[in-house]
C-alpha cells in the first residue's frame, strides 16, 4: 500500500541550507508544494491545468515536525497521501524521507499536514472541489 | 497586558506576493524568524549574540493557522507570546495582524506556534537554554 | 552631494546566509528591489501608489559586482543612484555599503546597476514614464 | 557542437511567480546556480564532491539580460557554456530558452555570465582551480 504511494523527488538547493548546514525550515513549505504539484500531475491533473480551468488553492493550516535535518548534497523523497476531503477542503499528508542504502533504511526528517481550500482563480472566493481534482483526491 | 507584548512590523517583498495577489504561505515562517530574532533582541539578547555565544534553535515543530491573506503594499505587525519553557525547548506564539485604522480594528490574518530545541552553534547537539535566552523568554 | 542620497538599510535574514556564512547572491537582487521601493517611498511614490496608478517596472538588465560578503549580524545600507532616464526606461545604481565604526570607513561589499522598463500592471506591455515616477527619477 | 551543450531543466516554482505572472528575477541567480551544479555533475564533479574535496565558489560578477519571462506552467532549459578559464576564476554563460514545440523554435529568456572564484571551503580565501574542476572547465 505505502509503496504505492506517490513519491516526489527533492535535491536541496544550495542556497536553501544555512548557517546550520541543513535545510532551513520555510522551504519545507516550498517542497510541500511542490510534491502538491507532482502529485496531481502524476494522478492526471497538472497544476496549471487547474489554474486554467479557474482554480486554486489556498492554505488554511499547516502543520510540520522535524526529527532530522537535510544537508546539501542529500537527497529525500517526499510521499503524499490523503487525509481527508471535504467539500471545498481537502487534507494532504507528508512524510519526507531521507534516501536510505535500502528504502527500508529510509529516514523520515519531516512529516506534514495541510489542509487546502480551493479558491477561484479569480480571487472570488471558496469554491466546491471540481471534479477533476476530486478525482486525485480519491484515486490518492 | 497582551497590550505590552512585542510587537515585530513586516512589509511583503513584492516578490514574496504570489499569483493570488497574496503573500505565500512560506514566507509566514520567515517572519516568524525575523520575529524571533526582533523579540530576542528587545528583550536584551541579539541573535547574533546567542550564536557568538555558542547557542541556536532548531525548529521541532510549528503550526499555521490563515485566517486572511496579506497583500503587497499592506503591512502588519506580529505579537509575540511565550507559551512554554522546558529545560533545552520553548514554545512561542505568533499573531499576525494587519494594521487598522485603529488598533482594534486590527485583522488577525495568522496564528503561529512553534516549540524550539536549543543547540550548540557548533553541530553537536542539543543544550539547556542558556541562563541569557531563559532570562527573555521568563520576562516575555 | 553623494551624502544626500538616499540610503534603504539592509539587515540579512538567518535564512539569506548560506554554508559559506554570508548573503547568498540572489538576495542581493531582493535588497535592490527593495531599495527601489524604499528610494521611491522616499521621494514621494510608494511602490504601491505606483501599482494603483496602473504601472509596474520590468527588469531587462542587472549586472552586480561583489568585493566582500555581508555576515548574519551585519548590516548593511544601499546608496540609490539614478544613472539614466529614457523614455520607457531608466537606470539607477546601486552601492551596498557595509556600515563601519565611522561613515568614511563604510565598505562597498557590492554594486549594482539595472535598467527597468516601465509597463502596465495589466500586463498589457511598455509604457512611458509617468509623470509622477519621472519627478523622482529627476530629483534622485 | 551547441547542440553539444549541457542543457539543465527548469520548472517554476508557483511561489517564484509574482504579481506580474512571470519569475520574479532573483530565481534566475538560483537557475544559474541550480545550472552550474548539474553542468558539473554532468562533467563527472557532483558539487557536494567539491565541497568534500575542501573547495567551493564565490561569485564576483553577474550580468542578466533579460527578453521575456517565464509564467507559472511553463518549462525552460538553461545552456551552460563556458567563457573563460584563468588560475583561480572562470568564467561561465548562460543562456534560458523557453522549451517551443521544436527546438529552433525555443525562445530566449535570459542571458547570464557569472565570474566565479574558487574559495577554500573553510573560509580561508581563494584558491587555484583544481584539477577536478578544470577538467570539467575544459571539456565544457
């Protein structure tokens, strides 16, 4: 089952690491979305598919623990899963996994939580999930 | 009371507004950043002190809350509160406020909260809070 | 002469510096943005007043110069100069200027110079100056 | 023998896309360095290897021209040539061009050149190439 799950490749940028020689936090968020992105795209639905079709989202929670840091030159995998999917809101988990020699050797440095709300693109306000994207959502 | 905590004000970058006209979500942790470091610094102890002093923060955990978004051109002040102190973590509350005409017509557009580790500046790990950052975070 | 002009201070975040313990190169052009805004606020037009007005600048050259880096802890200020103003286009410069125990013994840690066209914040293309930026660009 | 050339992929980010629909221009200072680490990966000299071997780089002098941006959706492949070779410092181009449905139809975005100077990795100044690097400077 965990297996099957989508997982979204990430490779720190230089300048994301500082001082401290890991990852500084705000660029989790910045990964997160990005694996949002992937993850729609592999279960058929580009981002800026939805974008055209009048669009988007926008975060109302997040939540993130760390256990472990990311330096750069390694590399992780971020999976997504579903958490829960309402009827203008949907809840995405995940877990960013540090590349291990064995992927059960995998570490996990970060787990996340995001709760989304879909929003015209417009800027008019909420609106229901459309069908295209509840289709991932349920597929996920 | 609430009336006395620091205050920290930020201005979006232009470039830190997004398509939707508002600012992206991973920003809101680097203000909370800047936060930490202005509140440190008002409380008697610059950032930059804390590092000479051999001592830095690790995020282990925050949380977001949006209520509103923020708007380049707008400004907003972030208060922030002590919520917890252990012996080598703390916890700290972010509010984020768009400026009002009047200070209570001021619009709570983000919650924070964040529990910090203290660590060595040096990469070897976790360290009680230093008498200099206890001696803030009890005033706060 | 050069002491009246205008100076947008600058105090890097901790996320900005990088493995190598200074400014990452990129937010330089973050700091010059944001000079631009603080030089225009300065001379009468906040950025966002420009927006309002239905303009925006587009950047079609910058060229930077770096001769020392900026620590976290530093700070630092940008010294605004316009080089040329054109039709569509102007050119300002810009000197970051380490601040030292004495005025005289600031350090240039780099200069820029970047050429912004004018457009439409409809996107709708280039525009003439208008009369109120070039009122700026003529007493800078 | 341009054909030849290292082409590195890019892919906006949603939240490197401001107001204006386009990347905001520092992005490009992280494509070019993005760029410069897969250019040499390519070569046979991941960077994290150099930074290993005790060297990494500072960048002394960049230029951008810039003739359209690049929304949100849309994909771009960044040239990476080299100009010049000297004892401590190289020289290197950049040229970012929108993916067309053939490739003589790829459209130019950007134009970069970057000075580069090879710094010791722990702080203590510059340093002739290595033969490491050269290698890679030499068949580019």
């Amino acid at each position: 089952m965990s297996d099957a799950r989508y997982r979204h490749p990430i490779s720190p940028r230089y300048l994301e690491v500082d001082r401290q020689g890991v990852v500084f936090n705000m660029w989790y968020l910045a990964y997160f979305d990005d694996a949002l992105a992937g993850w729609l795209a592999a279960g058929g639905l580009p981002y800026p598919q939805l974008l055209a079709d009048g669009y988007d989202v926008s975060l109302v929670h997040t939540e993130l623990d760390w256990t472990a840091g990311l330096a750069y030159g390694e590399s992780a995998e971020i999976e997504v899963g579903v958490d829960q999917v309402g009827r203008t809101s949907f809840t995405l988990v995940f877990e960013v996994l540090r590349a291990g020699a064995e992927p059960e050797a995998a570490v996990r440095l970060c787990r996340g939580r995001t709760v989304y709300v879909v929003v015209a693109d417009d800027g008019s306000g909420k609106r229901e999930i459309p069908a295209s994207l509840r289709a991932v959502l349920e597929a996920g």
